[in-house]
C-alpha cells in the first residue's frame, strides 16, 4: 500500500461537504490508501488553519473511531482542486486502456472541467498509447454499471470463431483487463453457468432494469481467483508443432509440453474451452501446428479450413490437397 | 510527515483566503509552520519547496512583478461536471483495476487523479487489469521512467537486449510509447544509428534518462509525430515494401471492423451493410494467418498474391487433418 501523502489528504478534503460525517475506512478503500495512516493524517488536518489559528481558524474536522465529522463550513477550499498534469495523464491513459479516446465525449468532459488547463489529452495521445482492446465504450460504461449495482444486462456476444450473434441476459460481476483485452466475468442465463465474455466481442449491452443476487462469493470456485484462470477449459487437447521455436506458451494460455517427437516435433497439451476457439488458431497456422486429439478438434479444424476457403476466396478449390502436406 | 503537512495545508488555506496577492514575508508572518528565527535564505528555500508542491498538487500559483502571490481560482478549482451513473462506474472501474497493475506506470498519480474526481463513496465493482503480462514491475517502472525523459524532452542511455540475446547500450531520444498486445514499446531515435526505431521495453535492462540541467530540453521531437504511426498489427512489420490489400467483412461481422482494425487503414461501409478494409501489408503470410484467426466473415478481395498464400496454407491446415 502507497505511503499517504499531503496530495491525498488535500484531495480528500476538497471532497468533503459541511456538517456530514464520513466513515474513514470507507474512504481509505476508495483512493487506495492504508486506514491507520489516513486516520493519523486526518486528526493533523483537524490542526490546520489560518492565522491566528483559533478555535474557529482551524479546520472543523472531529475524528472519532472510524468516523469523520466535519463539524462546519470548509474555509477556503472550494471544491476539487484541478488534476495535475500527470494526474490528468494518469487519468487519461486510465480511461485509453478502457476505450476511452481524447475524442470520447467522457474524456472531453471529464478532463476539460477537471483537469489543468495546460492539459491536452489529444497531445498526450501523440505520445502515449495505453489502448487495449477496441471494444465500444457504451458497452464498458453498461457493463461497469452493472457489475457496482448488480443489474442485469442484455447481451448481444459472438463467440470466438461464430458466425452468429446470440442474446443473452447476463449476471456480470467482475470486469478485467488482460493483455490488450477486457473480460467480463458473468453467471450466463443462457447457459446456466458461469461465463467469461471478452468485451470486445459484446455488440451491445443494455441494462434490463432487473438487479440480481449475487449466486456466489466463493470466487475460486467461479474461477475468478485470477485472470487467467479462465483460460482453463475443461478439456484439453494434443497438438503437435513441427517448429519447436514456433511455441509459445504465451500464445497458447495454459498449455504444457508433454514430449518430443522423433522428427523433433514439440507434443503440447492445450486447454480449450470451445472447439471451434482451438480450431481457428490452428487453421490459422497452416498446418505447422497440427491436432493428434481429440477427433472432435481434428474434425473441427478440416470443416473450419474448408469453409474459410469457400468464404474466403469464393470459387477457390475446397477439395483437401495431397501435394502440399 | 505531519510538519511537512500541517504548513503546507495552512499555507494552502492562506492563499486560498487571502483577497489580495500576498509577499513572501507575509507567508512567513502568517502561516504557521515556518520556524521562527529561521534565517531568511533557509526559509525561502523551504517556501520555494513548498510553492513547487502545491503547484503539483494542481493549486495554480501566480506571482506579480511585485514578487507577491496569489491563487488564480478558475484554474485551481475544478468545475463540476455532470457524468450519469454509468460513466462514473466506468472511470472507476477502470482506474480501480489499473490502480494495482504493476504494469501501468501511471498508479501513484491516479489514485490522486481517482481522489479527485471519483473518491464519493459506493460499491466498488470487482475488478484487476494486468495490461502487460511479462514481467509486469520491471515494465511499468521503465515506462514510467521513460515518460518522464519524453515529457522534459532528456535524453535516455539503454541497455538494451535485442530477440536474439545480443546486448547492446544506446543512446536513444525518446518521442513515444505505446501498448500493444500486452507489451508496452519505446519510439525514440537511436542517436548512434541516426534511425528511429522501436524496442520492447520488456527487453531495456536499464534506462538512465539524462540528469544534467533536469530543465533544459536535449531535444525536439520531430513535428508532427504520433506514436500511432508507429504501431502495428502483427502483418505490417518487416523490411519489404507493404502492398495494399483489401479485407470486406460481412455485413454480420461488420461491426468487428472497428477493433479488428484497431485504427490501421481505412474503412469504408458498402449498401449492403458490409464494410471495406483497406490496409497496408508487409508479409502475406502473417496477413493470411491474421484474416483466418479474425474469422469467420472476412473475406480477401485483392491482392491476388494473398489470396494466393491464403488458400495454399488452408489448403495445407485441411491435409494435415484430413
């Protein structure tokens, strides 16, 4: 946990409202900060003020236990101060790495009324690109929503490798970045089951207006331990590399070397979850990666070949050739 | 801390309510928390800190020819802006997950950025980021320490360890970063070379920013850069001349075309509710393998050469399964 610092009590204190009372752990949770050290920092505030630091100088903040009260009118402090440059920066390649651009009227908004008046997201966006995946943003902010009120959303998600779209009402609970990509983690109406959804493959997403109960906090056993726990599917499958060099296993999440051929083939076991998933990134290796098992992949993997070539260059041969392989 | 803390928010309260522009006598008269008997060199370095922190902070300083102060309010004090639910979840959402990936080098300010605009109370949605995968720490540190040489404009010495393991030290001046599938790159000029060029920052074993003269610029970056030009998608790296091709989706796997995309070319939507993709290509056949992985629905129009490549390497995928 960061050392709290003079920023963050004077961030704090701008956010603070005449005669309300706060709870401090509440606060400390919110900017990421330790309780003890916020609380300490607090009760100093509560000393400061102006000249001749009277009883009525001083700021009205009373500390006791977990509460904070502000027992009176804030003196001078009118509000959030401005984000700094790099605060705004922070900011900005926070919101980038969400789907946010400098054009996306959230960041225009936000970071005009905000931020530093020097401040220029489009300049930062000249020198720093935090993007990640290029999902919508009206589909971040529902999802986002969603997952702090537990409302129900209304999905239209293709699958990795489908063609068609399917509606779905979902339960989101936990949204996460990984590599480039964002994931909702969901209990799936659908499919009855727990689901990961990469968001950038949610067409839209609506709030149906309906909230839902948690179904489960046993987070490990949701697979929401970590991130790339979803990457372990249920079954797994053999596939053999003709170029050792050619794998690795950032590419194939999960996967473990299971031995060597005699030709010098790497043997790999892969996790998968949806046959046609493993079957596209195999067709896509043009036969340097090839399926041993199961029959269902290998099966999945010749129709996949054969139907991208019909789609693909319509009128090209579809019949497997022998002189190639 | 408490000392450092206690003058710094007196002195930032004095300012705040003073009408007029203040002296720097009058700071030292009327704030508490400077020493008394303190020499006065000794206590206009200490004011001279303490303005540095407060501008840092985001209070906007402003002195008159008179050497006296005050606080320019409108650019202080945020206005308030009106974001609807949904907004506020997404920027807390987002900056919370990014708050404890070691890999995005922004966190200290963000959690005062997050303070700022987003710290009312409420339920914080579940949520982590690890943008970049491979050894996250050593990756956010050094890109942190890059955008500051990028921004005070200093030059950086690299040592620098290419794929093939070789080690090397450059002196580099660097323009931009940039993310690109869970790696973050440095574009900067390499001074020995002369070139620009792009290196992994998983790959910088060090980065020593120039610390000679902190406030005087080494460089200017060259007009007009954006380090967009400088990112690609996995077929356009190479040394050969690219060749344009050109990619329809289908009106179903039309609204992919943004993110399959992801800024490269140009796209152009047709009556029929499919979409154009105009792109540049470097090697055909990573270009195949990226046409086939982004399926189904994309189809390859032109060049010939590529549809070439592509139905021989599907051609082979299905023999090998037949």
């Amino acid at each position: 946990m960061p050392e709290l610092g003079v920023r963050d009590l004077m961030a704090v204190l701008a956010r603070l409202s005449p005669w309300c009372f706060y709870e401090i752990d509440e606060i400390a949770r919110s900017i990421g900060v330790d309780v003890v050290q916020l609380r300490e920092g607090l009760e100093t505030l509560s000393t400061c003020g102006v000249a001749p630091y009277g009883p009525g100088d001083c700021l009205p903040l009373l500390v006791q236990g977990n509460r904070l009260y502000v027992t009176g009118e804030l003196p001078g402090v009118n509000g959030p101060v401005r984000l700094s440059a790099p605060e705004a920066r922070a900011l900005a390649a926070a919101l980038q790495s969400a789907g946010f651009s400098a054009e996306d009227n959230l960041t225009r908004r936000l970071l005009q009324a905000a931020a530093t008046v020097t401040f220029d997201a489009k300049d930062l966006e000249r020198t720093v690109r935090a993007t990640t995946s290029g999902h919508s943003p009206d589909v971040f902010e529902a999802l986002s929503q969603a997952t702090a009120t537990a409302a129900v959303v209304r999905i239209l998600y293709t699958r990795a490798g489908a063609t068609e779209m399917t509606e779905r009402e979902i339960e989101p609970v936990a949204l996460y970045a990984e590599r480039g990509a964002w994931y909702v983690t969901a209990w799936c109406r659908r499919a009855d089951d727990w689901r990961t959804f990469r968001v950038d493959r949610i067409a839209s997403a609506g709030l149906t207006g309906e909230r839902f109960e948690m179904r489960s906090t046993d987070w490990d056993a949701v697979g929401l331990s970590g991130p790339s726990e979803r990457f372990t599917g249920a079954r797994t499958a053999t596939l053999r590399f003709r170029d050792p060099v050619a794998f690795s296993e950032r590419d194939w999440p999960g996967a473990s070397i299971s031995g060597e051929d005699q030709d010098g083939s790497l043997l790999v076991e892969v996790p998968y979850g949806s046959p046609d998933w493993i079957a596209r990134r195999v067709a896509s290796r043009f036969g340097t990666v090839v399926v041993l098992a199961p029959q269902e992949v290998r099966a999945a993997v010749t129709a996949l070949a054969t139907a991208t070539l019909a789609e693909v260059l319509p009128g090209a041969g579809t019949e497997p050739s022998t002189d190639l392989g | 801390m408490s000392k450092a803390l206690e003058r710094l928010v007196n002195l930032a309260l004095f300012l705040a309510e003073a009408k007029e522009p203040v002296s720097a006598a009058s700071v030292r008269a009327e704030v508490a928390g400077y020493p008394p008997g303190q020499e006065e060199a000794a206590f206009l370095r200490m004011f001279e800190r303490d303005k540095d922190d407060l501008r840092r902070m985001g209070f906007a300083l402003e002195v008159d020819d008179d050497g006296r102060y005050r606080l320019d309010t409108s650019a202080t004090y945020a206005a308030t802006v009106d974001l609807t639910p949904p907004e506020v979840a997404a920027v807390r959402v987002a900056a919370s997950a990014l708050l404890c990936d070691p890999s995005f080098p922004y966190a200290s300010d963000l959690r005062l950025a997050l303070a700022k605009v987003a710290a009312a109370s409420g339920r914080v949605s579940r949520t982590s980021a690890l943008i970049a995968d491979e050894a996250p720490e050593q990756q956010g540190r050094t890109v942190s320490i890059l955008t500051s040489a990028i921004e005070a404009r200093k030059t950086v010495d690299l040592s620098y360890e290419n794929a093939l393991g070789e080690k090397s030290e450059r002196a580099v001046e660097p323009y931009g970063l940039f993310m690109h599938d869970g790696r973050w790159y440095l574009v900067a000029r390499d001074v020995g070379k002369d070139a620009l060029r792009t290196f992994a920052v998983g790959r910088i074993l060090e980065a020593r920013p120039n610390r000679v003269k902190p406030r005087t610029p080494d460089f200017e970056p060259p007009p007009g850069f954006d380090v967009s030009d400088h990112v690609s998608l996995p077929f356009q790296i190479g040394t050969q001349p690219p060749v344009e091709a050109l990619v329809r989706f289908s009106p179903a796997a039309a609204w992919r075309a943004k993110s399959v995309s992801a800024g490269h070319g140009s796209l152009e939507r047709n009556d029929d509710g499919s979409v154009d993709w105009r792109v540049a290509v470097v090697s055909l056949e990573r270009f195949a393998a990226f046409v086939v992985e982004n399926g189904p629905g994309l189809q390859v129009l032109s060049p010939p050469a590529a549809m070439e490549v592509l139905a021989t390497g599907l051609k082979r995928a299905a023999t090998a399964h037949a």
